[in-house]
C-alpha cells in the first residue's frame, strides 16, 4: 500500500486567488494543481509564476472540455500555452512546475523533452468520462511511452459495482507510480482509500470554489483530513461504511470517526454510495470493510441477504449495521436502543401506562418504535398514506391502523397523548410549516400533546414549530440518532463510546 499525496485542484480565475487558497490550505496538503483552463485569458499568460508565489510542489494542468475541462480554444494554442508555462527553467526548482498533465493523446516531443530535461514529472491522463475502464494495468503500461510517466486515469462509475471492480485491479498493481480514481459520489471511496488504489495522488478541492467541479466527487482537504484521519489510514486500518440510496446525511460519518480518533483506534467510517445492498456487500467483501451502517432504503433488504440476526432486527423485520465476523455477517438492529434511550429521556419515563401514542409513518424506524412503544406498555396506532404498510406493522404488534390524511382527525385526537413522527418529511426544510413539510398539517394541536419527530436537521421541524406555539412539549431526534450511533460503535469496536462532550460540540 502506498502512501497517497493530497493534491489541491485550484479552479480560480486569477492566480492571487488560486495562490491565497494554497497559502489558506497549506497544512491540508501536500501538492496543489493548477487548473489553468479556469484562468481569465490575461492570466493564463502569466502562468509561468505562479510556482514561486506558493509554497508546495504544483501540476500545471490545461484540461480540455472534451476531457471535464474549460479550455475551448485550438490545440495549437493549448501546447503554446504549456510552452510558455515550461519556458525558462529556473535553477531552483520549486520556482519551476514540478509536475506537468498531458493527455494519452497528447504527445508533442518538444514539450515532453523540456519537461524532462527540466525535471517536471509527466502525468499521462485518461479520462474515460462515459463510464468504468477495465484492464487497468494493461492501460497504464502502454500510457507509459518513455518510461518515466505516471499514468492516471480517471473513470466515471454506473454502479458501485464499477468502483468495486477499480479496487480489485489498483489494489493488485504497484508495478510503478500511477493514479487511479473515480469520479462523482459513486468514487468518493476511491478518494478516501487512495491508498489501497496504490494511488499516488488524491485530488481535493477548496470549499471555496466547490460549485466549479460539480461531477467530481471531490472532498474538500479539511474533511478529509479532519474527518477522515486522510494521512493516517494504512494497510492496518480497519474500515466502516454507511450505505443507503441516497445518503441524505453525513451526522453519523462525524460521530463515528469523532469516535475512533478520540480513542486513539485505528479506523475510518467512510460513505458508500449505492443503488443496491447486494452491491454494498460485494464491495465490503472486496476491499475488506469490517462494518456497515445500514440506511434507507436497504434496512429490510438486507435481512434477504444475510441469514445471522439478532432478536430485535428479527422481531422488527429490519436492521441497520451488519457486523464481520469472521467470514461471516451478523444483522444488528440499535434504533431500538437509539430510540429508547433519547424517548424515555424526553419523556422522564420508563413506562406509558397505557397512554395512547400516534406513530406517523410505516417504515423501518416506525417498526422499531412500535416495538418499544410495546414494550413500554402504550398503546398505539400507525398512520400512513400506503395502508398495506400501515397494516402490516400494525398486525405485527397489536396496534390499529389509519390512513395519513385529513378524514383520519379524530382518530389521531384520540391518539394524541403521544405523536412520534418516523419519517423523512421536514428533512433539510426550513420553510414555514406546509403539507410539504408537516404530515399532519391537518391536525389542530390543542397543547396538552408530546411530540418526537425523528428528523434532527433542522433542529425545529415544520411539525415542531406548530407544536411549539401552543405549547407542546417537543423533541426533534437527534438524541436517537447518537445513542442508535453509540452501540453501533460499541458493535464495531467492543468499547463505549463515552464521548458525549464531543458529540455535543460537532452537533451545535
């Protein structure tokens, strides 16, 4: 496994503004490239200068829009251009380019000769933007036409299976420097894992000029480095992921890599963009993850694909981590922790005394919180648009069941001790309360109702805030989320979290 350089990519239309970025990121990185297609026209003619105003080794790189770049002009113009940036060679070195990007296809004696003789490393770039390339190693070799370039190529991924499959030849081939990746939120793990790629470089992109590369996927350098530990993931890092259709936040990816670096372990909880759980797991297999965190919408598909479960992901029929243990995988279920522990919290009590609670939602949490509201001795009823799903839990534990809409009103009065809202409406909305963004926007509270609503950003939902103004007591779920994340980190590592400090300052 080699170890991966972080390199800045500077997509700014003035060299100031692209060497203040380097100057801002500096302890993040370790080589910055120069983007000079983003460059306003006047500026790419001064670009020679541009090494000596930063302090890092940089790659003078002119993409074109054929290749994801800007530059639209003539290739006459574009080999003028790197010309002139390799022109003049200083006898200091870092005041010259020290890396150079040329295309598979590019191929101008005069220039690769002086970036040789000047010793301005060549990188041979393929950008294979239509979809995954295979036989990597095969393409590396005939990129290599002097011998002394590092190829680099760069993939658009259909599936995680393709970003799988990356893994499978990069991991297998140190036969020389090279840089593999893949694009776009599918490739994120290629970008995190490097390393295992035998990638020399990774490519990172300021906050600042984030909106410049939409399609990229890249990370910028402060959360690779501060979240994902970046420099210390080796060959005995064990790794975590969390993996859903789409992954709507990164909460747990803090706590959990909060957690590992506040214990001193050696591990990293990584993002797995995928569109298929039986996908997620020929990924885990291949590249050696030791955990998964299981999100929407793969909680039940995943008791298909794996036979080992404990009780309560058996009794709620889902789960969300899986476990490696030895070749095997074990499904967890910890909402049912998570939420028992944040909603006796909220409430001062262990039981419900038969109180009648109004469960909003169908899904995989709902289930696990119609098991504990069981336990708790309430009494319920699910209100859901789909009525199959409705039924389906209600008959599992007991509890009658009702169309989510206006013609349900009384009944939802009459179970209105207790509304507890699973799903993922109101999610990153902060509008005032609609029938977009508050299930109920056709019940009256009347104040005497306690609400929990799962959702946890933003920290006041729609349905909170209707609630709130006539004096309901309310909770948003953000505890869940932390304590369903402390025994998932307990199941991955064997040690409590006991970190709650640290949870609360990455939260406010």
């Amino acid at each position: 496994m080699v170890k991966s350089l972080i390199c800045l990519t500077l997509t700014c239309q003035t060299l100031k503004e692209n060497a203040e970025l380097c100057e801002r990121y500096a302890k993040y990185v370790d080589i910055a490239e120069l983007r000079v297609d983003f460059l306003t026209e006047d500026e790419q003619l001064e670009v020679r200068k541009f090494p000596s105003m930063i302090r890092i080794p940089c790659i003078l790189s002119i993409r074109r829009l054929a290749d994801g770049g800007k530059f639209n002009s003539s290739e006459f113009s574009r080999t003028a251009l790197f010309a002139r940036a390799l022109a003049f060679a200083d006898r200091n070195p870092s005041k010259n380019f020290a890396y150079v990007d040329f295309e598979d296809d590019f191929h101008i004696p005069g220039l690769e000769d002086a970036a040789l003789a000047f010793g301005v490393k060549i990188i041979r770039s393929l950008y294979h933007l239509e979809g995954p390339l295979t036989n990597i190693r095969e393409h590396c070799y005939s990129m290599r036409k002097t011998g002394y370039e590092i190829p680099k190529i760069v993939q658009t991924p259909h599936t995680l299976s393709d970003v799988t499959n990356l893994f499978k030849e990069g991991e297998r081939f140190n036969d020389f420097e090279h840089i593999l990746t893949a694009t776009g939120t599918l490739g994120i793990p290629s970008r995190i894992l490097s390393a295992k790629l035998n990638s020399c470089i990774t490519y990172t992109s300021p906050k600042e000029t984030a909106g410049n590369l939409i399609s990229s996927g890249l990370l910028d350098p402060v959360t690779l480095n501060e979240i994902y530990n970046f420099r210390a993931i080796n060959e005995d890092t064990d790794i975590f992921a969390i993996t859903g259709n789409p992954l709507r936040s990164s909460n747990s990816i803090l706590l959990q890599n909060a957690g590992f670096r506040s214990h001193g372990m050696n591990k990293v909880f990584i993002p797995l963009h995928s569109t298929s759980i039986a996908e997620s797991l020929q990924f885990a297999e291949n590249v050696g993850i030791q955990g998964l965190s299981i999100a929407y919408p793969f909680n039940k598909e995943i008791l298909y694909n794996i036979e080992e479960l404990d009780s309560e992901a058996a009794e709620i029929n889902s789960a969300n981590t899986i476990i490696r243990k030895n070749t095997r995988w074990v499904c967890y279920q910890t909402a049912v922790y998570g939420f028992h522990q944040a909603f006796t919290q909220f409430i001062g009590f262990q039981k419900l005394h038969k109180r009648k609670v109004a469960i909003i939602g169908a899904g995989a949490a709902a289930a696990a919180i119609a098991y504990v509201i069981k336990l708790m001795g309430g009494k319920a009823c699910i209100f859901n648009r789909n009525q199959v799903n409705a039924k389906l839990l209600g008959d599992r534990f007991g509890f009658p069941c009702a169309p989510l809409g206006i013609e349900s009103v009384t009944l939802l009065e009459k179970y209105s001790d207790i509304i507890i809202q699973t799903t993922n409406v109101g999610m990153n909305n902060h509008d005032e309360p609609s029938k977009e963004n508050n299930p109920i926007w056709f019940y009256t509270f009347k104040g005497h109702e306690t609400v929990f609503d799962i959702v946890y950003s933003p920290e006041q939902t729609a349905l909170m805030k209707v609630a709130l103004n006539v004096g309901c007591k309310v909770s948003n779920g953000l505890q869940m989320l932390k304590y369903q994340s402390y025994r998932q980190f307990k199941h991955f590592t064997g040690e409590d979290y006991e970190s709650s400090n640290l949870t609360n300052k990455l939260y406010r």
